[in-house]
C-alpha cells in the first residue's frame, strides 16, 4: 500500500503532481511520502501491540534526516551500524536509549561515540569486538550494554549478496561461538548482558525462515538461562519483504503472529529492525528522458538518473516498476532504460515493456525508498540527487541537489603541484 497513483492519467504523490515536484526540484530526484511511511511505520508497530517491543528503524535503508524525524515523533527507535548513523539518528532527535548498533567492523572511535552517547546496546560480532567494547567501555567509565548477535545459519532464501544469516556469511557469532562469548562476557567488568540479537538477511519473502531461525534462539536462550544469564531483550533484526512486482510477502501482521506465537513462554522486551519494508514503497526516483537511441539490436531509452543514483538494478539485477508522469494510451515497446554513466552494467530495466517514450518527457522508478539514496555515490562526478517530502498537498525540498562545489569540497592540490603547474 503506497500513496503514489495516477489522477485524470497524471501520477501523484499524495496530492500533488509529480510534474510540480520536477519542475521545482529538477531530476533525478527521490520522493517520498509522508503517509506512507507513517502507515508502514505504525502497522508494523502496530502488528506487536500489547508485546512489549520497540521498532528500531534501520538506518541504512534510508538515512534521510526528515524521515528519521518522522520516526523520532513516531516514536521509533534506531538499528545504527556506524558512527555517521549515530550522527543522523540523534540530529533527528531519535533518543540514545531506543539505539541499537550491529555491524562487523566497528572502531574504537565509533564504540567510544555509542558509550558516550549512552545507546541502548552494542550487537557485537565477534569474540575480539567483545573484548575491545569492554576495554574502551573501561577507559571511559561506563558499562556498554549488550548482545551478542547470532548467526543461526538458517538460509533466508534471497538474494545471496543480502543473505546474512548463514554459517559462509561474515556476520554474528555461530551458536557454539556465542555460548564461549557469553561465558566470556559474564566474567567482563563493563560489560552488561542484556540480550541476544540475530539478522538473517533482507527482503525475504517468506515466513518460514524466521521462525526457524527463532527456535534456534530459543534453544540458546535456554542455554544461556542454565548459564545464569537472563535474557531482557530479544532483537530479531530485519529483513521484511516488499513487492516490487510479482513478491508476495507476508503482511506485517502474519509475520507478528508468527513471532509472538513461537516466542509466547518468553518473557522478554522484542526487537525490530525493520528498513525496506518500512521505506521500501513509499519513495520513488524521478527522472527525466535525454534521449531515446535505436541500434540495430535494442531500443534504449537514456535517462539522467544512473548506478551513482540508484544501484540496485547494476549490483542485484533488481527490478523496480518505471512509470510515466503521463499516463496516456500508446503503443508499448520493450527498451532497456540506461543511464549516463560510462558502464554497461548502468541500466534501471533491461528489456522492459514501456509505453513509447519521448525526449524530454518523466519517469518515476518505483519502490525506490529504500538502499536508494543511501546507496547513492558521486561515480562519474555527479552531484548526487534532491530528496523531496511530499505532506498531503504541499512538498518540501528536505535535501539540496548537490553542488559542483560540493563535489570537490575537503579536495586541495598539494602545493608542489601547484608549483610546477604555474613554471
Ligand atoms: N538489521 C541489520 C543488522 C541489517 O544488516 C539490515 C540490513 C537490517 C536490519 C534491515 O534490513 P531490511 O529490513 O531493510 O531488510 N542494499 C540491499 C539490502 C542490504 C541489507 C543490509 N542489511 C538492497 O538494496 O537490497
């Protein structure tokens, strides 16, 4: 459910043409809806009612400063996995004790920056990390609370680049592992046990494997109590699917039903950290036709978004639906959607059924909210893209296009270069 669709065969973010938003904001640009994140956000919270947990929104799907606002007043928290996250979550008024940090490579820098701001707890990935967070957590003075996360080796069947919870993949600690590091931590001074977290991988589209993953959590937290340990907090991670086209993943609430059922004789505080499913449909990418271009074996449409703008199609071979501002009827031709960047693998859709496009006429990518922007660069020295907010009738530039000076900002030329340049 997304509040983008077409009025009278012009396509509308909530209300307003997205033909207002190009002609102020100029493309390519990401647009996103405030009530469809609102809606996201509060069925997924929503599907835990009266189970105490907290929705700790993944940053790295989509960092944007106002939809971390959004959610701050919504009450969510944060799953961070760099000090740059923590940065953002806090600016947008996302408080430090509903922050969780994950992430397999976290500096002493970053690890200080978490204890200093007091988060709610590390997810750490390793036996070194465990030993490095108590050593700094002792230098500061303070006690890091955690968890460790888990790796239950359970295959979420998606994409192998977005698979995390299998035994091959760098992330958390396998069972076996974990026990040691528990032991471990039980004897560390400033280290606080508060739980255990897993992630399995992202955009799964079945519930099967989460449930297995969770009774392979629960036999180690029957473990763990033997051990003495008692687990207040239970971080499931991620990893909800969304439809980008023919997916059919499961509602927030079955996959709610499905938790809460295999966890009900647990009496713990739940975590989520859920980003695409959350952001995933309520952002799309404009952008306009350069130019079309037949050769005399494909029809390509060149577009002035690129892989620097959106990369998932060149990293994953995504699919993402491409829709016209106007809708209009007319004959359909199947084109591979390119953009300017000097890569063949710089493509939006290859061989897909679009209406006949025109130079100078927008497209609108779609199910583009989430790893979009985030994932964004400057590759081929392009200013990356405006991020629009769309409220009801009005709009609001929430992130600048970038500069040309913004592309050379902290760069300088060492000084005998600049020498030599003006002999
Ligand atoms: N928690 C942890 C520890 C994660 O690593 C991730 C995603 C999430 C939560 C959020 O997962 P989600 O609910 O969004 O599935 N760039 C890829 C996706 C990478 C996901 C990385 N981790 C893509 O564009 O599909």
């Amino acid at each position: 459910m997304h509040h983008f669709h077409y009025q009278n065969e012009r396509l509308y973010c909530e209300d307003v043409p997205l033909a207002d938003i190009a002609a102020k904001a100029g493309t390519p640009s990401y647009v996103y809806s405030v009530a469809t994140l609102t809606r996201h956000f509060t069925v997924f919270d929503g599907a835990f009612e009266g189970v105490p947990h907290l929705t700790c929104y993944s940053v790295k799907a989509n960092s944007s400063l106002a939809i971390l606002g959004l959610f701050a007043s919504l009450g969510g928290g944060a799953d961070i996995v760099s000090g740059g996250e923590l940065f953002r979550a806090l600016k947008a008024g996302i408080p430090p004790d509903r922050i969780v940090y994950s992430g397999v490579g976290k500096t002493e820098a970053e690890i200080d920056y978490a204890l200093r701001e007091n988060i709610l707890m590390f997810n750490i990935e390793s036996a070194e990390e465990l030993e490095v967070i108590n050593s700094r957590a002792a230098a500061i003075g303070a006690t890091a609370r955690i968890a460790l996360r888990v790796n239950p080796d359970v295959d979420p069947r998606t994409h192998p680049y977005i698979s995390t919870g299998l035994r091959k993949n760098k992330f958390g600690i396998d069972v076996d592992g974990a026990l040691k590091a528990y032991r471990r931590a039980l004897e560390l001074k400033h280290v606080e046990i508060l739980g255990v977290d897993c992630h399995i991988g992202s955009q799964l589209t079945e519930i099967a494997p989460f449930v297995e993953a969770l009774k392979r959590l629960k036999i180690l937290v029957g473990r763990l109590a033997e051990m003495g340990i008692k687990v207040q907090y239970l971080d499931l991670g991620g990893g909800l699917g969304i439809s980008y086209s023919e997916e059919t993943p499961p509602h927030p609430r079955e996959y709610a039903q499905a938790v809460v059922q295999e966890l009900k004789d647990l009496p713990c505080t739940l975590i989520f950290e859920p980003g695409r499913v959350i952001v995933g449909n309520a952002g799309c990418l404009i952008m306009q036709v350069l130019y079309t271009k037949q050769t005399q074996t494909k029809e390509f449409v060149i577009v002035d978004a690129g892989m620097n703008d959106l990369v998932r199609p060149s990293l994953y071979g995504a699919f993402h639906g491409i829709q016209p501002f106007e809708k209009g009827k007319r004959e359909t031709r199947v084109v591979d959607v390119v953009g300017p960047i000097c890569e063949s693998s710089d493509f939006i859709a290859r061989d897909r059924k679009l209406p006949a496009l025109n130079r100078g006429e927008y497209l609108a990518v779609m199910s583009a909210g989430a790893y979009g922007f985030s994932m964004s660069s400057n590759y081929n020295s392009r200013p990356r893209a405006a991020e629009v907010m769309v409220d009801g009738d009005r709009f609001f530039i929430t992130r600048e296009r970038e500069t040309l000076e913004d592309l050379v900002r902290g760069e300088s030329i060492p000084d005998s270069i600049e020498r030599a340049r003006q002999i």
